[in-house]
C-alpha cells in the first residue's frame, strides 16, 4: 500500500467562529452541512479544507514567528487578483504581492491566526 496524496488539509486557530468568518467573507467559503466537532470544514474541491480547535498540546501563541512556518498552503481561485484587492482593501496584511508565474497570477496573505496562505489562479 501507498500513499496516495493529501486528502484533506486543516489550520488549528485560536478562536475557530473568527477564523471560519474570516475565511467566508473575505475568501468566500461555504461550509459543509456537518463537520467534526471543534472544526468548521468547508465544501472545497478537490481537497477539504477546514479550520478547527486546536489539539491537546498546541500553543499557537508559542509559534514563531507565526504557526505554519515551513508548510506551503496555497489556495485555487478563479481570479486572483480580485481576491488580492479584496483582501487589501479589507486590511488583510499581504505578504507578497500578485506576481505572474507558472501558477498563474499569485500572492501570500496572512490570516487571522498568522497564518501564511498563498492564492493563485491558474491549475
């Protein structure tokens, strides 16, 4: 037996109604009728993306610089520049701005959890 990829993807946040708003108004996400308990997963394609409590053991305030340092998480959108525009006009601090590349047009923001997440636009 193999692996065969990733199959679902989640961030551990500090205050999981924040962070799956954030993640709705700003991104535009819908959840999915039902989830597990202490996670709002939302009805992504082709992998299930989700926000949840964080485990026994985690401390996100100890994270640093920020959680997630290391992981790439990289979102699909039809238009990546309109979210861009969208984020920054909502004071979503950008990491990097839109650049073209071989994903398409591209760029990192940062969540409220402190979380880097790139969205790009070309599959």
């Amino acid at each position: 037996m193999t692996v065969t990829g990733p199959d679902f993807l989640a961030l551990q946040v500090r205050d999981l109604d924040r962070a799956a708003e954030f993640y709705e108004c700003h991104l535009g996400l819908r959840r999915r009728p039902a989830g597990p308990p202490g996670a709002v997963v939302f009805d992504t394609t082709p992998i299930a993306f989700a926000v949840r409590e964080p485990l026994p053991g985690v401390d996100l305030d100890a994270a640093t610089p920020r959680p997630g340092l290391g992981v790439a998480l990289w979102l699909h959108a039809e238009d990546a520049q309109s979210v861009h525009d969208r984020l920054a006009a909502a004071d979503v601090p950008i990491l990097s701005a839109p650049v073209d590349g071989p994903f398409g047009r591209a760029f990192t923001f940062v969540d409220p959890d402190g979380y880097a997440v790139t969205v790009h636009d070309r599959m």
